[in-house]
DNA sequence: TTGTAGGCGTTATCAG
DNA sequence: CTGATAACGCCTACAA
C-alpha cells in the first residue's frame, strides 16, 4: 500500500495524498478527510526509507556510549532517549565499549546510517592524546556531534557538562577542614572527566601543604578489584582516613573494604562518591556522593540539538554545577 | 558522492558500481580494483535511505523496554545490540514506561519506522487481560517478535525465558525446609514473570500447608516504598522469617528493613532477591538471587532472530533454568 | 485548491 | 563480465 494505492482509492492525485500526509494548509477540509479515510481504512503508513530519501534524513539520533548497561550511562541513554523522541526523533543505540579502535567503528557505522546527529555520552570518548580524538572532529564534519559530560573544543561540537574539577574541589577540602587530613582520590580511567576530578583533588591537597605523592591510584575493573587494590594498600601500611572516588562502584568498593578492616565510617573513614546513582542508596552505610546533574545536562543537550537543527544560536560548551548529596559515609553538618 | 558519480569516475556503468558494492562475484577483478580505489579516493558511502527503499529493510531492530535505566533492562539492552550488531544489525531504542497505553504508541512508532523485527525487553509487556496483549499479536502480523522473558502465544512470536516459577519454588520450599517457616513473598506487578513467580512461592508454601493469607504482597515504588511497606506491615503485628522478592531492589528494600527493625540476616530472617544483578554484591549482607540467565536468554533470542531471516526452523518457546546464586542473606550450605 | 513530472540513490532484471 | 533501464515510494516545484 503506497502513496499511489491511496491517491485512486480517494480519486484524487498524490500531492494532495502528500499533502495530507504532511499536514500542508493547501488542502480543503473535504478532500483532507476524504484522504484520511482512505487512509485509515487500508491501515496505509507513509514509507520511511522513500522519504528519507528524498528528504536525506530518517530524523534518527545515535547514541553512543561505552556501555550502556553502566549504571550512569544507561541514565544518561533513558533520558536521551525519552527527550528525543519527544521532539520527533529516534535514538539508534551503539554500545562501543572502552577500546578506542572500537569507538572509532561504532563512530563510522552510526555516520553510515546518515543519523541526523551523534551524541557521546560519557568523557570516555575524550582521550587525552588529541590526535585520538581526531575521529570525533571529522564526525563533526558531517553532523553535529554532542558531548555528554566531555570537553572537546571543534567546529560543530556542542559539550555540555558538570563543573567536577569544583565539586571534587570543594568537597575534598571540606573533609581537609574536618580534620580528615590524609585523603586518598581513587579514579578508574584519565577520560576528560577523570582528569577534571583528579586535579580538582590535587588542587585542594596542595592549598593544603600536602604532598600529593601516593594520593592518586587508578582503580580499573570490578568492585573486587577494588577492594583487593586498598587491602593491598592497607596492608602495605599506607595510611588514610578518606577516600574520594571518581563513581559510586569504586565507592562501594571502598565502603566495603573500610567494613572489612573495622574502620569506622563516617568517624574514622570518610568515603565519597561520584554521580549520586542509585548505588548510593543501596549500600551500607548510604553513601555521600556528588551529584552531576545528569538528568539536566541530557535535558540541555536535546533542547540545544533542537536548536541546531533550527538554525537558532546556541553555545558550544554549557556547565553546570554540581551538588553534593550528603549520607552516611560522611560527617558533614 | 553517489553511484553516477563513482561510475563515471571509473569509467563503468552504476550496475557494475552496485555489484562492486555488494560484493558480486560477476566482476572482474581488474573493474572491481579499480572501482574499489575510486571509492576510496572519494570516500564514498552508499545511501541507506536508498538501498532501504530498493530492498524494503535497512537492517534495523526495535529494542522495547520500559525502562532503558533499570539495572536488570539494561543489562538486557547491552547484550542485545552487542549481539545484533554483531550479526550486521542496528538496534533502534523506545523506552516505553509501564503504561498500556504509551507501549502500544512506542510499537506503532517502531512499526512505522519499518523495522525488521521487535524485541520485547520484559515480561512488563505481557498482561492478565489477553486483550491488552492485542497489540503486539498485531505487531506479529507484520514482523517476527521477539519476547525476553515474557510468554505469549501468536504467529510470530517467539519467546526466550527463563524458568522462574520453578526457581522460585525451589528457593522457598528449601527455606521452609530450613525451618524458615514463615515467609513472604515481595513483587512489583503481575506480568507473566512476576506471575510465574508468586505462584512458585503459594505452590510451596501449600505444599507445606500453609496458609497464603497475607503472605503475598504488591510493592511498587522505589525503595523507600517497600522499607516503608514493610515498617508498616510489622507494626500493625505481622510477622514473618523470610522474604523472597521478584527483583533485587525489593530485597534491599529488604534489607534495609530488617536492619532497622534489629532483626539478624540471615540467622533471623532469610532474604532472596532476583536477577542476580550487580546490586546483590553492593548491598551489605550481599544478597543471594536467583540468576535468571539474562544473557544467555539474549544470545539465544538474537541467534533464533537471525535463524528466522535465514528462514530455518526456530522453536516458539525456549525455557531455561534459572541458578541460585548464594551470599550472606541466606544460611543455605 | 489540485495535478503533473522530475528527482532522491539504490537494486535487480534483462539484454548483450 | 558489463550496461541500460525500470522499479522502490515519497516530496516538491511548477502549472493549471
């Protein structure tokens, strides 16, 4: 059942069928209906591919994230998701993993899908070598490329993200002040993101005086993982009474190992997440965690992509502040 | 850049282009190379739009779920586009939420962009009242379905689940044989899964002639809800030794509740969550769960999809056992 | 307000 | 092995 079917069975020609379909104020009341019940009846729906051919898009967006079945990612996607299709537009979902060979194909098969834009989610796709990041700007040559929680400076890339250098500034020399003066940063890779929350804690360690040495550890892999790098920490005989992370799993991690070792949380320990997931509230203690407005910052990028599309003027880099939620992990007032 | 161009620049005709492209083994070797570095120098990409208007398909699945940032839809999410992606296919998104009548328009929305096939993520889409489930049988009418974890008979529909009334049965009969003779039962809502479920549980308890009254209890919400359901339910007098729940945030909830109440895990009260997620080892006790073989059930429904295409034999209706998976809310040897 | 005709970029069916 | 040509189904000037 084509545009043709539908323009003989309503005996008219099929711009007017066209017409209709698009809602064009040229048609008279009469043959509007006539057409939508011609319609109706055979259950007739438009051919995607046949318009987006002629139109040169199929009003898609791809997504791409590392893993959407990470819990702040797979926020990130939901909100994307609802938004986008409320203003018309489907998501076509690529999970790349972490390898950058990978991002790189999934990058050219979303583009061979000619999707009217891509969005990255999560500054894992920002590496610290630019020329890693090089695919990225060629993307932007073709489409508007949107950042989630990533810096990148190019044309036709629009970032928006959390001031976490701040947020992990701040919070890091709240717990100094506190008297919790031998902090540890745990971080799990040096993406864009990474790299802000480690400097903003560096930052606040050394307006302290204190030596940044053996302050800072990469933390990769599972909660396990995790656990087993402080136990070796620990037991090596390094000291230290507050452990910031850069997410809510190596979070738990800590919480877990502090339990197992009978350190004292919030009084003897301090542990703060990262993203305020609902991993926070789930374990025990409930866990202080930075809020990076994840919902908001989603919210702002399809509102911007909207205006992209519209020819509206809209800024490359938006930031947002970040929040944190105080629980238990913690002894702030 | 489009095939005239290519052709032209290569000094052949579009069909042989086309061949080219799709890999025809009636080219020469000599055209072939030469149309190939044309291509290249030209970095050209076919149109989908076009070739998905020639061949009616643009190699695209719809992927419905409720709701893309629940830990356990998620995780099905992840696994499916890996694996449709793996097979040449794009995976296009609809979160839907929990209401009738928001899945039946992501349906028709993923119907009318002309998807090969759907994928119901969730026994969320299968409902008591057969004439609810119309809309999907509909949806069979025009592609294959495909339902994880959910049942429901039609042409068409081909469904991969996991045996969850018998895990279910098994878990609680071991506990009331343990001497855990008081237990309850915890679900979120009465889709085919959640069903399977609470009927798993009454099966046991009546085998072991005790009464169902009371024993059996809808908690929707989040997490507070329950602990708040649960509080209320113990003050007003009720008492039980064991909570079996349809998913692993109720038993959390759970958790937290028992915790608060002083009630010791699991020598005073047994816990069994459901899904085996990631959030069974963050809360504290770690939670034992019923693993539902959520991604073996992804495999096999993408490999069975693509038997499908192929137009080999398929089976409608695939079960597999589930596995309890042992921790500390459970004293189980 | 309505109709005609050309274009969008492929694939596929014929001949040669 | 290669080439011309007709679909595929829609949109949109341009004409009436």
């Amino acid at each position: 059942m084509n545009i043709y079917d539908i323009s003989k069975k309503a005996g008219v020609s099929i711009a007017t069928v066209s017409r209709v379909l698009n809602d064009s104020p040229r048609v008279s009341e009469k043959t509007r209906d006539k057409v939508l019940s011609v319609m109706e009846q055979n259950s007739y729906t438009p051919n995607v591919y046949a318009r987006g051919l002629g139109l040169g898009s199929m009003n898609t967006i791809g997504i791409l994230c590392a893993d959407s079945s990470d819990i702040y990612l797979a926020n990130a996607v939901y909100y994307l998701e609802r938004d986008l299709r409320q203003h018309g537009y489907s998501s076509i979902l690529c999970c790349t993993g972490y390898e950058l060979e990978s991002k790189q194909n999934c990058m050219k098969l979303l583009l061979s899908k000619r999707t009217d834009a891509i969005i990255l989610v999560g500054s894992t796709f920002i590496e610290k070598r630019a020329e890693h990041n090089n695919y990225i700007l060629e993307a932007g040559m073709e489409v508007p490329v949107m950042l989630i929680n990533g810096y990148l400076e190019g044309s036709n890339l629009y970032c928006s993200l959390c001031d976490e250098h701040q947020a992990v500034y701040d919070v890091t020399s709240r717990l100094l002040n506190q008297g919790f003066d031998n902090p540890i940063h745990l971080y799990r890779a040096l993406s864009y993101s990474g790299l802000q929350k480690k400097e903003g804690f560096l930052q606040a360690i050394s307006e302290k005086g204190l030596n940044p040495q053996d302050r800072v550890h990469e933390c990769s892999g599972d909660m396990d993982d995790v656990i087993d790098f402080l136990d070796s920490l620990y037991d090596s005989g390094k000291r230290f009474n507050a452990i910031i992370t850069s997410n809510d799993e190596l979070a738990i991690g800590a919480i877990k190992f502090a339990r197992a070792k009978g350190l004292r949380i919030p009084e003897g320990i301090s542990i703060v997440g990262h993203n305020n997931s609902k991993l926070a509230r789930y374990c025990e203690p409930e866990l202080t965690s930075i809020d990076n407005k994840l919902e908001m910052i989603c919210i702002h990028t399809v509102t911007t992509l909207m205006r992209i599309f519209d020819n509206k003027n809209v800024a490359n880099k938006t930031m947002f502040s970040a929040e944190l939620i105080k629980r238990q992990t913690t002894s702030f007032n």
